[in-house]
C-alpha cells in the first residue's frame, strides 16, 4: 500500500475480544457464526460473522480456539457488549459463559523487521505464540510484506508506532473491512465479498439468516458488492462514517448510489470500502458525501475485472 512505514505496528483499542467457555462453547459457537470453529485447530484462526435471521450483518471478525472447551472470537469493541447480551439469549441450557476478555493489548504489526520470521510466508490466518506474544496472521499478508494481529501487553519492538490509521487503511486496501455498531443490520455479507473469501463456510449447518444467504449465493442474484477507493483527503478532516453515502459524481440531482463500510485516512489519503451496485459498474463515478464531494479511485469490486 502507498505510503506505508516499512515496518510498523498501530495499538488496536477498538478491538474487543469475546470469551466464549464451557464444555458446549464450541457447538454452540458454531450454530451461531457463519464460519465452522468445531474443527479448528489450535494453529489456526478464521474469518467469522454473525448475522439477523434476515442474514443482514450484526458484526464480523476473527475467531479461534483457546484450549478444549473455549474460543475467542475478536470483533469490533462498539458492537461487544451488545452480541454479548444477544449471544446470551440463545445459550438456553447450554454449558456455555460469554463475557469480555480485557487481558491481551491487540497490536497491528507489519513489515519484514516486525513480524516474527517464521509468519512470513504463514497462510493467513495461521496462529502462533512467539517472544511471549499471541499472533494470527492477517489476511494481508504478503511475503514482502507481513501483516499479523499481536496479542500481548507490552508494545512490540523492531518498528515505530503508527502515527494515524495505517493498520486500518492496511486492512482496508486488502478487502477485509469490518461491522460496527453505525453498519449494523445495513449489508449482506456479499456486500463485503464473505462468501467469496471464506467468511462463509457454505458446507456447515445452521446459523441465523443461514437460508437467505445460501439462496442468494446458489442462485447468483448477489447485486451488490464491496470495491475498494482512495482519494486526497486532509489529515484534519475525519474519515466518513460507516454507512455514509456516495453520490454520483457531477449529477446534482443525482440519489445515494452506494455505501461506505468503512474508511480510514492514513498520510493524506482516505481509504474507503464501499458497497456499490455491480449494474452501476464501471460506468459510475463515486463521491464522496455528495455529488461534488471528492471523487473516489475505485477499483473493481470481486469477480468483475
């Protein structure tokens, strides 16, 4: 990504961890999240979301095992308490607890002198405890360039702290945006490419809005996709808010013609993940905020370039 620090690291304090135990935690588990986590193993991560019955999404993430009967499960912080009061609801007679793991500092590290040598050719998601840290391996990951989440209290050492949002722009630019409490019940997880980078386990049983999205997926009437923009933007100025619009470009009459997901700015760049209309590519041209807002370099969204 353009103007990245060779090697840096950015704390993650809108990271929460959910802690979920019990000797049915992982069946449990599993019946809730798109991704299976019965057959995880102790090396190994994978990307989750849990959605409405609607299947419109409540929140995405990273989930892993933690010993025989307990799983982590790593969402956006303003939408913890809330899956944690609603996951509570289905535990019924299960043997299960769910409460907020506030243990481990979550760290965005990247770079070849950051990341420990045995992650950088890692598949993604692949897990590891080296120098007294936790690390699963981002999906970003690149040989030339690694990328991990880290866990652990203290700071890590070989790179310099970020000084605005570059783990996030990172994130953003490798296609892996996540829910917050603005986006919530807004996008399908087509929306964000889940069931075509393994958010999705198509083969697993049940999960809330399990059937909407299957259908969807089966039938090919997915109409909306996640691209990725960028476009000059002052560091003074903040980022869009999840679900702000886009506006076609010049049309002053025009209406909303897609949403943001997420954004981030990081050295005088704003970075966006957007829902569009496929219909609309590539023909529109995407503002930002209004319809002679600035306007995004868009790149084509998953399956149509």
């Amino acid at each position: 990504m353009e103007g990245l620090a060779t090697n840096g690291f950015q704390p993650l304090p809108g990271c929460a961890l959910l802690r979920i135990q019990g000797p049915d935690a992982p069946s449990f588990l599993h019946g809730q999240l798109t991704h299976g986590v019965t057959a995880l193993g102790d090396g190994q991560a994978a990307p989750a979301a849990y959605c409405m019955p609607q299947g419109r999404l409540l929140a995405n993430g990273v989930v892993w095992r933690m010993g025989n009967d307990g799983l982590v499960w790593m969402v956006s912080r303003d939408v913890a308490e809330g899956l944690i009061k609603r996951l509570r609801m289905f535990v019924l007679r299960a043997r299960v607890t769910i409460g907020l793991d506030e243990a481990p500092r979550v760290w965005g590290v990247w770079g070849a002198g950051a990341v420990p040598a045995p992650l950088h050719r890692a598949p993604a998601w692949s897990r590891a405890s080296i120098g007294g840290a936790d690390w699963i391996v981002a999906p970003m990951s690149r040989e030339d360039r690694p990328a991990a989440w880290r866990f652990a209290d203290a700071a890590p050492t070989g790179a310099d702290a970020a000084e605005d949002d570059a783990w996030t722009a990172l994130r953003l630019a490798g296609g892996w945006p996540w829910i917050q409490a603005a986006s919530q019940d807004l996008f399908l997880p087509a929306s964000l490419d889940m069931d075509l980078n393994g958010t999705i386990d198509f083969a697993k049983g049940c999960y809330p809005g399990q059937e909407v999205i299957a259908r969807s997926h089966y039938r090919g009437t997915v109409k909306r996709r996640m691209a990725y923009g960028t476009v000059a933007w002052s560091q003074d100025t903040p980022a869009p808010s999840p679900a702000s619009d886009l506006y076609p470009a010049g049309d002053q009459a025009g209406r909303p013609t897609g949403r943001v997901i997420e954004s981030a700015v990081h050295r005088g760049l704003l970075h966006v993940t957007a829902e569009i209309t496929l219909a609309d590519w590539p023909a529109m041209r995407y503002a930002v905020g209004a319809p002679d807002g600035p306007v995004l370099d868009l790149r084509a969204p998953s399956g149509t370039a």
